[in-house]
C-alpha cells in the first residue's frame, strides 16, 4: 500500500491523514465504499466488480449529507482505477473510497475530501470461509432503523452499530452477528445482505427492512436468479425463518458469497453448505473472474 489518491493527487501512504478536528474522526461523519477487484492468473488481470455501480452509490451517500463531491463520477472511476494500478497489484484487492468533511466545522468553505485507497485480500483466508461456511448468532443489538440513522446510506458512524454486534457475537464465540429489525423482523449481517432458501426458493428481506442496498444483492436477484433459474422472494423475514431454512448465506463486498451453517448454535438444514449456494458461488465467481463474457460490462480492467 504505497499510493494513495488524495483529492486528485497519489500522496505516500504515510502522508494519507486526516486532521483530529474533523467530524469524521470526532463523529462517524463521512460516507465510504467497498470495492473489490479480483485477479485472473488466466487473463493476467486485475478486475474491478461493479465500479460504476459503487461510485454511483457513493455519490448518493454523499448527496444524503450534503456533502457536494468536487469530481465527476467518471473522475472518481478513473481515480479508483488508477489507485489500484499504481500500487502494482496482481492479486485480489479492496478498494476503500472515503468522503468526508476536511475541518471542524460545517461551513461552505470546509473542503470535502474524497480519498481512495487499496489493500491485498488474501484468497487462502477467505476461501476457508466460504467453504466451510460460518456461524452466526442473532444479535442482541438491533440494526438502526432508517428513521434514526440512514440505513441505505454508507455513512461511516452506521459501522459502529455493526462494529459492536460483531464484537459481540466473536466475544460469545460465533464468526458473526446477524441483525433483525427494532421490529423484531430479519435485517441483514452486520456488512452483509443476507438470504434464505427455502423449498428452492431465495428469501430475502426487502429495502424497507433497514438494510443497505447492496450491489451483490442485486446482482442476485436480478440476472443470478434469472440465469440460475431461481425463484426470488423479497419479503419480510421472521427470526425463526431462519431456523427453519434449508440454506443461508451472506452475501456482499466483503462477504461474498458465505454460506451461514448454523444460527445460535441451531444447525441451518443439514449443519452442512448447501447446493444452491454452491451453485451461487460458482456462478458468482465465474462473473467476478471474467470468465463469463455477457457480464464483462460489470467489469473494470485494471492494467492494459
Ligand atoms: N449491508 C451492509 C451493512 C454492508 O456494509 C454491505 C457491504 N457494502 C452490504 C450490506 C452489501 O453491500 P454490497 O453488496 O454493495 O457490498
């Protein structure tokens, strides 16, 4: 991690900092995203998985905080783009964007500072996950409700509610929390969209349940059930839905696609991955790989 993309300029690593009086050191203020890019040994590539997409979003979060982005979205694309291909990598990476407000105060002067910087995503470790699969708890923490933080919105300060139902959930022995609702509905992972399956059809909560929109649950409901040729339902999710399911997985940037095994210590169908998400994972790979020339479009190429 050598360069990092600073307000249109790769400044060094160590000279990427922030001032302690901003608010998004002193409140959470500020909105990010998550990207990956996933490298194909086969077309010695570096692909990055839905860029447009997460810039596209990261503009939206910024707009819900007022916060007016000095560079065109393409600049911004071209900015990621650049920030992965300067750093040199030939191996998978995620991709941080960063918004926020560079002074103390809230005046029309303060600067907004966009940021970009990358880190190496070791496949060994993440791979073990989405084999094996997790296990997960119901957490006692509830997901922020839209009418209290802005749920659909990246904003940095949302992450604590996800920070202290992981730590939560590790403390008490499991790999990760999930979230339901003040209302007592299903949610999502603490920085996952989740789904079920049942009787061969993918169960999900809808956007009114607290979530944030992801790209990769999007992605799912749309072309991977159409090409999969399953039966997607967005709908309100009891808890013990979950119980009852044949399968569940996460699924999102940092998750990707990892099977949950087992809820508060109940085994989810067979205790084992199920087939369907199997067949999710393979095919979402395949796309993230650019082996699957109709979603090349999805795909920004990092070097050539
Ligand atoms: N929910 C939360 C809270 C998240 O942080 C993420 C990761 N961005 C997701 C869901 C999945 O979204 P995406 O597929 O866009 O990464």
């Amino acid at each position: 991690m050598k360069h990092v993309w600073m307000n249109g300029r790769m400044v060094k690593w160590e000279d990427a900092t922030v001032h302690v009086s901003s608010p998004v050191v002193n409140s959470g203020l500020g909105v990010f995203e998550g990207i990956r890019a996933y490298w194909s040994k086969e077309k010695s590539q570096l692909y990055i998985f839905r860029l447009k997409e997460h810039v596209e979003r990261l503009f939206f979060s910024s707009k819900v905080h007022r916060m007016k982005i000095r560079f065109s979205k393409k600049q911004v694309e071209n900015a990621i783009t650049e920030t992965v291909r300067r750093n040199g990598y030939r191996e998978d990476v995620y991709i941080r964007p960063l918004v926020f407000r560079g002074g103390m105060w809230r005046t029309p002067e303060t600067p907004i500072e966009v940021v970009v910087f990358v880190m190496p995503t070791p496949r060994p470790e993440r791979m073990k996950r989405m084999k094996n699969g997790v296990r997960c708890c119901v957490s006692s923490w509830r997901r922020i409700p839209d009418a209290v933080m802005p749920a659909r919105v990246k904003t940095c300060g949302n992450y604590v509610n996800s920070h202290i139902a992981s730590m939560e959930a590790e403390a008490a022995g499991y790999d990760g929390a999930i979230f339901l609702t003040v209302n007592g509905r299903l949610s999502e992972g603490s920085g996952a969209n989740i789904f079920l399956v049942k009787h061969g059809i993918l169960v999900t909560p809808g956007v009114t349940s607290d979530i944030l929109e992801g790209i990769t649950r999007e992605t799912l409901l749309t072309d991977g059930a159409r090409e999969l040729g399953i039966e997607v339902c967005e709908r309100d999710v009891d808890r013990t839905e979950l119980y009852a399911a044949d399968e569940v997985f996460l699924c999102g940037t940092g998750q990707e696609i990892t099977p949950v095994v087992s809820v508060d210590h109940i085994a989810i169908g067979s205790g084992k991955v199920g087939s369907l998400t199997r067949k999710i994972q393979k095919w979402f790979f395949e796309i993230v790989e650019g082996k699957q020339a109709k979603h090349l479009s999805w795909l920004t190429p990092v070097y050539g």
